[in-house]
C-alpha cells in the first residue's frame, strides 16, 4: 500500500503577491498624477481664447512680448514653487527683489565702484535676507507667514527710508554711465535677436531655472527631501533627512531668484523706485498654486510653476491686445487661481482613485 502523497503548503492558490514596486503604471495613470495637468490645460485654454478674442494676439511680436511678461514672474515663480513643495511660504519676495536692485544700484553711485561691485554685494546680502528667513523659520518653528511677514514690512520700510536718506528721495540716482552698466545690462535685461524675433534675456533665465529646478527635484537627493519635508516634516526627520537645512536651502534658492530679478528690474531702468515689489509675492505664490503646488506642501513642480507664470502672462497682455479694460484683470486673475485650484483638486483625486 503506497504512503498518501504530502499535502501541498499553506499559501494563496493563486502564487504570492506581485510587488507593488513592480507594477507598471498605465500611460493615462502617469498622466493623470503629473501635478502640472491642470495647468497645462488652463494654459491651451487661455491660449485659444485670447487668440479668438484678440486679433493681434498670434502676431510673433505679441507672443514674445508675452513671454517676456511670463518670464519676470516665473524667474521668481519656479523658486517659490519649490519652496511650498517644501512646506513654506515667503510673503517678502515682491519687495526683496527691490530691495536686491536697490542695493546694487546705491552701493555703486555712493561707493563710486564698478557697477559690477554693487551688483556682488547685492548677491551677498539678498542671500543674508533669505537665510535670516530659513534661519528664523528652523529655530523658532513659528509659521512661516508671520517670519516672512515680518521681513516683508523691515524690507519695505528699509526700501523706503535708506533711499531717501542716501539719496534724498524715493528713487535712486541713474548709474547709466559707470563702468561696467553695459556688461551688465547685457547679463541681465539684453534682449537676444534671432532672425525676426527679439527674445528678452530673462525668457533664458527662467528657461534655465525651471531646467535646474526640475532636475532637482526628480534626479537629486535634496529633491526627495523637499517633497519629504512638505508632506510631513516630523516623519521626514524620522527617516534621517535634514529637514532643518533642506527648508534654508530653500530660502537661499528664494533669495537667489530675488536677486535675479532684482538686477533686471536696475539694468531695464536703470532707476530703481523704493517703494516697487509690494503685491508681488501674491502674484508668485499665485503663479506656483496655479501650476499645480499645494497651499500644504509635499506637492507640485517647477514646470507647473512656469506654466502657471505663462497663463499669467498670456493674462495681462491678452486683455490689452483684446483691447479690453485693464481694470478688470485682478478679477480674471482671481477666477482663474479659483478654477485652476479647483481642477487640480480634480486631476489629484482622480489620479488617487486610479492609483
């Protein structure tokens, strides 16, 4: 008589569990989980609708003068972005860029230095503004918006009273004639001519950053941190990642487009007014909410940021070529922050559902 044959191991009939990490995700999926959507389909929908509502709108001249205006806010716009992906905000951006071209410019009249000289100081202390700010941020663990409210108002009333104490008004002495201007017009506010078109420098620099931005954030190490530090900085500490140091990183990287933009605010005018940039921290913190980042952090992407600076582009200048009231352009811009948060809202909660 034979001996009965052994029974079979205990498990799922049909195999183990595929690895989660193994599974390919549909085309539709990854499409549907790119931040940016929502932004991309705003922006073909401002596009077409001002290029029915404006004849001039599709001229080359036109376009590029959009890009231009989209390229003063996303130079600012793809920092800004990073930063919320990281959890924080900067309610001092409008005026530090200000600040940044004030100093450059009265450092170099006052000190009779190349102008090149003031515009390193200005890096140096704009940098200083930006890690007072991380620093402040990390150490007393206070909101952000009230540390960067709080540099908001000593920055503009800096602006403000050291110019007219230095230069007996509200704006700065022309510095057009001293060494090195032209060198540094031609950095920060030439515009390159390729065949018929006349592309402003910024358009290049804003290219560049959100180029940068995006390989940080999806290539590097310190990119893991940023999305880790603004979904839950307590666990992000757990698992080993210097949240401290990655959210002054961030500042510093704020303060880095500030003085970018700065330079080109001094090198286009050549004049600075103290009291400019207020307002303009909203309209960058707009630009990034528009292009798919989160008021709670842990989500987002520089390329959203840019897109959302486009629509915000192709915005201001649309209703001018449509020839329409100017008045009205704080309310298109308020419902388009509205609809584009609330598709966003839709695109994520579809693409959790898909997951």
């Amino acid at each position: 008589m034979s001996a009965p044959a052994p029974a079979a191991p205990s498990g799922p009939a049909d195999g183990p569990a595929a690895d989660e990490r193994l599974i390919t995700r549909s085309p539709l999926k990854k499409l549907l989980g790119r931040p940016e959507l929502g932004a991309v389909v705003g922006a073909v929908a401002v596009f077409l609708f001002f290029a029915f509502a404006a004849d001039s709108f599709l001229q080359l001249s036109s376009l590029t003068t959009v890009l231009y205006a989209a390229s003063t806010i996303g130079i600012m716009a793809v920092p800004v972005a990073l930063l919320m992906i990281g959890g924080e905000f900067d309610l001092s951006t409008g005026v530090a860029v200000t600040s940044s071209a004030l100093i450059s410019s009265m450092f170099s009249y006052q000190m009779t230095a190349n102008v090149w000289v003031g515009v390193g100081v200005s890096l140096l202390l704009t940098l200083a503004v930006g890690l007072f700010n991380g620093v402040m941020l990390t150490r007393t663990r206070l909101p952000s918006f009230i540390i960067t409210l709080g540099t908001f108002l000593m920055l503009t009333g800096l602006n403000l009273g050291l110019t007219k104490l230095i230069s007996g008004t509200v704006s700065t002495k022309s510095i057009a004639d001293m060494e090195g201007f032209d060198s540094a017009r031609a950095v920060f506010a030439s515009t390159l001519t390729v065949g018929a078109v006349h592309i402003k420098i910024t358009v290049l620099w804003w290219i560049a950053l959100v180029a940068v931005a995006t390989w940080i954030l999806l290539r590097t190490r310190y990119g893991n941190w940023i999305f880790a530090a603004g979904g839950d900085a307590d666990a992000a500490r757990a698992v080993g990642v210097p949240v401290r140091a990655t959210k002054i990183g961030l500042y510093l990287g704020v303060a880095l487009g500030a003085w970018i933009s700065g330079q080109h605010l001094l090198f286009s005018f050549d004049v600075v007014q103290s009291g400019e940039g207020v307002g303009n921290e909203l309209i960058y913190i707009i630009a990034a909410v528009i292009g798919g980042c989160l008021i709670t952090g842990g989500y987002g992407s520089a390329i959203g940021s840019a897109i959302g600076a486009l629509i915000f582009g192709m915005t201001s200048k649309g209703i001018v070529y449509a020839e329409w009231n100017p008045d009205w352009f704080k309310f298109f811009l308020g419902a388009m922050l509205l609809l584009a948060t609330l598709l966003n809202h839709w695109v994520r909660k579809r693409a959790e559902e898909t997951a």
